[in-house]
C-alpha cells in the first residue's frame, strides 16, 4: 500500500511509502484465490492425482516397461519390444489360462447375477425375519477371502471332504468324488465358491434398485391383469437394466483379474489346468523370477477388460438415452 507524503511550504513532488500488507489483505487475497475455481479444483485434486500417481500410474508404467524388455530378478535387462508376448501367446499353459478365465468369468457372472436378482426380489418382500436374512447375507462378502477359501477348501479335500462324506453316507454316491483333484471339478469348484462370495453384492446393489421402483408401476400392471413374471419382465427389469449393467461391469472386472481364491483353492493345479492369468502371471513373474513374461501375461487382460467394459459403457449409454 503506497501513500503519498507531501513536501513542506513549497509544492514538492509527492513521495510514496511502501506500507506492509495487512493481515486483511492477506486474507481477502486468500479468500479470492479459494473462489478462484480453477485454483480451487486444483489444490482439491492434487493429493488425489499424487495418490494415483505413486500407486497406480508409476506400477502400471514399470509393468508396462517389464513387459516390453528383457529384465529378470538381479537384470535390468533392455528394450525387446513385443517379444515377451509373442512367448506367452505360444505357451500353452498361457492358453489354458485365458480359456479358464473367461470361462471362470462368464459363469460366475451369470450365476452371481441370476442368484443376486432373485435373493433382492425375495428379500424385497416384506416378511418376519427379513433384517437377520439381510445381516446375514453379507456374511460371505464380509470374511476375508483366503479365510472363506480355506474353509471351501476343506470341503472339496479330496481325502477328507464333507462334502462327500455327506453324499456318500445319505446314498447319492458310491464313490468319491474328485472335487480338486481334477482340472474340470477344481475349475467349477472355483466358480461356485466365487458365486458364493460375490452374490452377496449383486443382492444389496439390485436391492438397492428395487427400492427406488415406484410399486404404482406394479399395482397398474396388475389392474392390467399381469402376473408376476410379467410385471418382472415389462415392469421391473427394464427400469433394473442401469443398475444391473454397472453391477456387471464391476462384477467382470473383479473376477477376470481374481488371485486370491484360486491361489489358496487350488494354487492352479492340478497340473495348471486351473490357472487363470493373474495366478499364471504370479508364478511366472514372482516364483520363477521371469518378471518381463510375467507383465506380458498380466497386461493381457488390459485389452480384454477395455473392450467388455466399452461395450457395456455404450450399452448404457444408449439405455439413459432412450
């Protein structure tokens, strides 16, 4: 702040003192700055964009890097461009895992999804009860997955199955059955128990949904003489359809990239036959010590997942325009 001083008797040019700012100033100079949109978002969204900076962007390029050159643990190695996935795509245990992810990913989505969807349209029903059977559902989705897994794995033993010690003693089987000791059994084994994991989570999202139907919309279906599977189909579902997509698109994503439940469930045996792309990547790139292999095969679910993702983002898209 600059004040002009006057001379004495004659009439001298004005000096100017420079003032210090006041605390006032300052303050109003914050406060301008804060409604300064531009500056505002971005003092919101810097700790956000160095979070996923540090955590995401920075692994994702070194994975990146890893897959397009040479490196091995105690090897920097160097560039070798596509090289790493040519060998992938050539082995045939890559194969047999991608097979077994998508066939682990379809049917546990449409399982978790036809399961979840009846589970929400019981549990949207007004019945004694129904806030334990709601506590208790989300049990599974609760418990940490090695822990769960663990007890399922327990079930399918081979030798000490509860599972068959069950059936064989109520009559439905004479012999044991070969729950994890065989490629086929262990691979549905897997989806049941990620049915079992996941439905919880289909159930509370589609109930979610459910809630916010307007019942006027049933109650004129049924002056129009509809039953229930019609008010269902006609009614209910294509009210559903926004929500159910974005579940599904999250349901993928989760299950295309599991680790956890088929590494404790069987630790993709027997002989690899259960092996999706995250446990084959780990055991190429972390207990082998091929980290340049192991990225290849990881990054091989990017371009898979943008595509379904893409489609069903279109899919939606054309669902809010209509």
């Amino acid at each position: 702040m600059k004040n002009p001083i006057a001379g004495g008797a004659g009439r001298a040019a004005p000096v100017e003192v420079a003032l210090p700012h006041s605390r006032a100033s300052q303050r109003r100079t914050l406060k301008g700055l804060l409604e300064n949109e531009r500056f505002l978002a971005l003092v919101l969204l810097t700790p956000t964009v160095l979070i996923l900076g540090m955590f995401i962007a920075y692994p994702f390029g070194m994975g990146v890097w890893f897959a397009l050159s040479s490196i091995s643990v105690g090897n920097p190695g160097h560039f070798v461009g596509l090289k790493n996935f040519v060998k992938a795509w050539n082995d045939s245990i890559f194969r047999i895992a991608f097979w077994n992810t998508s066939v682990y990913t379809f049917w546990a989505t449409i399982f978790k999804l036809v399961l979840g969807m009846w589970l929400a349209l019981l549990l949207n029903r007004h019945f004694r009860g129904k806030r334990i059977v709601r506590a208790s559902m989300l049990l599974p989705f609760i418990v940490p997955t090695v822990l769960s897994t663990f007890a399922w794995r327990w079930m399918f033993d081979p030798t000490f199955s509860v599972l068959n010690w069950t059936l064989y003693k109520t009559g439905f089987i004479v012999t044991k059955l070969p729950f994890l000791s065989n490629g086929d059994w262990a691979l549905w084994c897997a989806i049941v128990v990620n049915t079992w994991r996941g439905m919880p989570f289909f159930a509370i999202t589609l109930l979610a949904g459910l809630q916010t139907i307007n019942t006027d919309l049933h109650e004129a279906a049924s002056l129009d003489g509809a039953n229930g599977w019609k008010r269902f189909w006609y009614v209910t579902w294509p009210l559903l359809k926004p929500v159910t997509v974005v579940v599904v698109v999250f349901s993928i994503i989760q299950t295309f990239s599991d680790f956890q439940l088929i590494y404790v469930l069987t630790g993709g045996g027997p002989a690899n036959s259960t092996h999706l792309l995250a446990t084959y990547a780990y055991q190429i790139g972390v207990a082998a010590g091929l980290l340049r292999e192991g990225a290849a095969i990881s990054l091989c679910m990017l371009p898979v997942l943008f595509v379904v993702v893409w489609i069903q983002l279109r899919y939606l898209r054309r669902l809010e325009g209509a």
